[in-house]
C-alpha cells in the first residue's frame, strides 16, 4: 500500500495548521486594534477612567467605518481559522498541545485589555451590580429608575435602549455584577474591567476543564483547544462582548467533571450554572437523559440541581426567576422567524403570529434533535467506569445546543458558546463546517451590534453603515442561518436519520395483529 496519499495529507495539513495559527493570530490583533483606537460605533464609551489600570485606550474618535470593517474582516478570518484548524486536525495536523494552550490564554488576555465591543449588554451589567451596591434590587428597579432619583456615573452610563430593563440574569450573575461594582467604585472602566476578567477567566479555565474530561489523548486535546479556548469566533462574540454566558457554561462543565463519579454534585453545580443563566438548563437536560436508563441516579441528579437553585433563588426572591423567564417571547433581528413575523404581522395579529412561531420553534428542536442524535458524532471523551455517563452527555449537549440554536427565536452570537464547547469535545464532521458559517455570519450581522437610537452611537453612526449593517442582520444573516438549518436536516438524513425512528408504533400495532389472529 502506497504511503504517498498519507504524506500528501499531513503535508496539507501542516500547512492549514500553520495557516490557521496565523488566522487565529490576525483575528486578534484585528479586535485588539479596533478597541484601541477608543470609543466608535463598535466599541464602548467608558466613564470615570484610570489612565493606568485595564481597559486601555486611546481617543482616536475613529470613524465608523474603519472599526466596522476591522470587526467584518477579524471575524470573517477568525471564521476561516477555525475552518482550516479542524481541517488540518482531521489531516493528521499534530502541534504540542502547550503552546496551543498558550496561545488560547495569550489571545484571551490581550481581547481583555481593550474596552468591550459591539454589545452595550455589559454596561448594564456593571449598572444592576451598582444598583445592589447602593443597596437597590435589580430585580425590581431599573436603570432609569435610579436615574431619575439623581446622577450616577456608572448607571448614567448605560445604552438608552436599556435603561428602562430590569435583570433578567440569575443570582450568581448579578453577585458577580455586584462585587465588580464593588471594586469599581464610580468608575465604569474599572467595573467593566473586572467584568470582562470575569468572563476571560471563565474561558480559560471552561478549556482547562474540557482538557480534563477528554484525558491524556492528544489528538483530542488539539480539537478541544483549537474549538473551545482559543476560538476567535467565541473570543469575539463571547469576550469582547464580555457576555456574562462563558461564566455559566464554565460552572455547566465544571458539572460535567462532576457527572463520572458525583451525580448529585453535578447537579448542585449544574444548578449554579442555572443561577447564572437559565438557558443553560438544557446542558441538565442533555445530563437527564444520559441517565434514562438509571433511575436511581437520574434522581439523585435532580435533587442536587433542585437543591441549588431553589436555595439561591430563594434569597433573592421569586422575582428573579420570573425575570429570566419573561425572554421567551421575544424574536431576535438576525432569525427566520423575524422574517416571517414581518411578514405575516401584515394580516394576521401580531400575537397569534407569535404563537405560532413558538410552537413551531419547539416543534423543530424537537425534530432537528431527533434526527441528529442518530447520526452525530461519537463523544471524545472516554468512558471510566461502567456507570460514567459522561460521553453521553457531551454528546447531547452538543446534539441539543446546535437543535436549540439553529430553531430558536431569539439567537444572539454569544449564545453559540455552549454548541461550540460541546462540539469541541465531540469527533469531526460537517457540523463544524455549518457551526462556523452560522456563528460567523451572525457575528457579523451583529457589527456593530448596538442599537442606533442609543445616545452614545447616534452622533457617528453613518447612513451608509446604518443601511448595510440592518440588511446584513435582517435580510442575509436570516437566509443563512435557514441554509445552516437545512444544510444540518439535509446532512442527517443523508447519514440514514430518520424523522421519527423509534419503532414502538410498529411493535404495539403487530403486537394488536398478533393477539388478534391468536383469538
């Protein structure tokens, strides 16, 4: 047999694997410059400033085109990187796992030190911590609220479009909020600061923990790096964001550590994760029916999740949970389904149209799951002992994070953390591929992610930016998200899915026909 073939694939794959490292590298330096070059349409107004304390700046007043573009061109070769890194793995790419572990915290600290970008969803984090330590309930008060009792620098500070939300974020968000409000001070730069290290420590040590559930194989452990730590996509829509869902997620694996041997402490951890942010039950969701087969356990797990959050919530009140539930009917710029309400809004009642959506949005979770379950890559993680569960649940995981994400109404890049975590852990196929042209291109329909009717971005957003950015987020971004949807239906049932492949119905009714000619 001729070795010639083999040569030939490794040789590609050291050269996307060095062309991948230096993509990765580009992205960076890209979202580095853009938040360097100081306040602009993409990147945060942060009051009260240290000079020599994070985040750092300088005030070029930068046209809103230029940070834009920066943004498009980091996130389309981030985008690119990803794809030619598992291209390289799967071609037999082998760099040494340390320093590809260096360059995932390197990219990570040096996204930190710039100011947020794109979303103003950070400045009303620092705002609800500020309101509890002033002895507030974000649950109950919002911004505006506090605004109009007198001035405050940091709750001053937030986006207009926001000032009137109260928290939707569980307990252990909004204490995470409060103590980097109690570092801060009057300063936003500060509190934002220890936000956005909040967020960078989560991702560092999310990627720590997956090294250790994949154990010592190396090829996986390049996958879960590569994926998961040091992935420009996630670093973008996750930490420049400073999106407080990669703290959640971190406690989500934590509990998956926990899952080979401590059920029960897997579900006080996963109900931490769920203190931080309620979407992230579908990870318990994922751990549940790996264990459908072991009652016994399934409800120890339960009981440990049941036990966390009833005792978080329960100290700061009903409340909260009713604010992290009232999202559920929203529909977000970007989705088909935002498409198809302003479509049908036009005859039919809004509500109605809405309904419908939500019932057909459930309906296809239900189906894309079941027809990737069938044939979704096997899990890299090993199994222990008899009774680990683990590789099952990453599987499900990653099999219920991209079904969620791909029929949802309201989908935001950010929330593409979890699939992208998960997927790292399973083995390569063509969702990769899907994943990274969803995530990028809602990325960048997402630039430059803020809302223009907000004070701080009204006085530089162009009329030209203005138009391209909503035709990117209301009219292309939603026909590839539905070709990623398709693609991934199409996939599946290639593979030999099929829509409903529980043969119960056949056995009952021959068991009927059966018992019938017997009589």
């Amino acid at each position: 047999m001729s070795t010639e073939p083999v040569v030939a694939d490794q040789a590609k794959g050291l050269k996307d694997g060095r062309r991948a490292i230096a993509l990765y590298l580009a992205s960076t330096a890209l979202i580095v410059a853009a938040g360097l070059l100081g306040p602009s349409v993409v990147v945060l107004t942060l009051t009260n400033r240290h000079p020599w304390l994070p985040s750092y700046w300088f005030n070029t007043k930068a046209n809103d085109w230029l940070a834009s573009v920066l943004i498009y061109v980091a996130i389309l070769l981030g985008g690119l990187g990803v794809y030619l890194a598992t291209r390289a793995l799967k071609n037999g790419w082998a760099p040494r796992v340390d320093r590809l572990v260096a360059l995932g915290i390197g990219t990570t600290a040096a996204i930190s030190l710039v100011p947020p970008m794109a979303s103003g969803d950070v400045l009303i984090y620092a705002a609800y911590g500020r309101i509890m330590s002033l002895g507030g309930n974000p649950y109950t008060t919002a911004p505006a609220d506090t605004i109009r009792l007198g001035y405050d620098p940091v709750i001053a500070a937030t986006e207009r479009p926001w000032q009137g939300a109260k928290s939707v974020y569980g307990p252990i968000a909004t204490w995470i909020q409060w103590f980097a409000s109690w570092v801060g001070g009057d300063s936003m730069q500060l509190t934002v600061w220890m936000l956005q290290l909040s967020v960078a420590i989560s991702i560092v040590v999310t990627g720590l923990l997956l090294l250790k559930l994949v154990g010592p194989n190396l090829p996986n452990r390049r996958r879960v790096v590569l994926l998961g730590m040091a992935n420009p996509l996630i670093l973008w829509a996750v930490l420049a964001g400073a999106h407080n869902d990669a703290i959640a997620v971190m406690f989500a694996v934590f509990a998956l550590v926990l899952f080979r041997r401590h059920v029960f402490a897997a579900g006080i951890m996963l109900g931490v994760a769920g203190c931080t942010k309620l979407s992230i039950g579908l990870v318990g969701v994922a751990m549940l029916w790996s264990l459908r087969a072991d009652r016994r356990r399934a409800i120890f797990f339960c009981l440990g999740g049941a036990v966390s959050m009833g005792g978080l919530y329960s100290i700061v009140g009903l409340q909260a949970f009713q604010q992290a539930r009232s999202q559920t009917s929203f529909i977000s710029t970007g989705t088909p389904h935002k498409v198809i309400l302003s479509l049908f809004d036009l005859f039919l009642p809004g509500a109605l149209v809405r309904t419908l959506l939500a019932i057909a949005s459930w309906a296809g979770l239900i189906l894309v799951a079941i027809l990737l379950s069938q044939v979704f890559p096997k899990s890299l993680v090993p199994q222990t002992h008899p009774e680990d569960r683990t590789p099952d649940a990453i599987r499900y995981t990653a099999i219920y994070a991209i079904a969620w994400l791909v029929t949802a109404m309201y989908s935001l890049p950010w929330y593409d953390l979890i699939a992208w975590i998960a997927l790292a852990a399973v083995a390569s196929s063509k969702v990769d591929k899907l994943m990274v042209i969803r995530t990028t291109m809602l990325a960048i329909a997402y630039v430059p992610g803020r809302d223009p009717n907000a004070r701080q971005v009204a006085a530089s957003l162009s009329d030209s930016l203005e138009w391209f950015s909503a035709r990117l987020r209301d009219t292309i971004c939603p026909a590839i998200e539905l070709g990623v949807l398709i693609g991934l239906i199409i996939w599946a049932r290639r593979g030999g899915a099929r829509w409903w492949p529980y043969d119960w119905p056949k056995r009952k009714a021959k068991a009927v026909t059966e018992k019938a000619s017997a009589h």
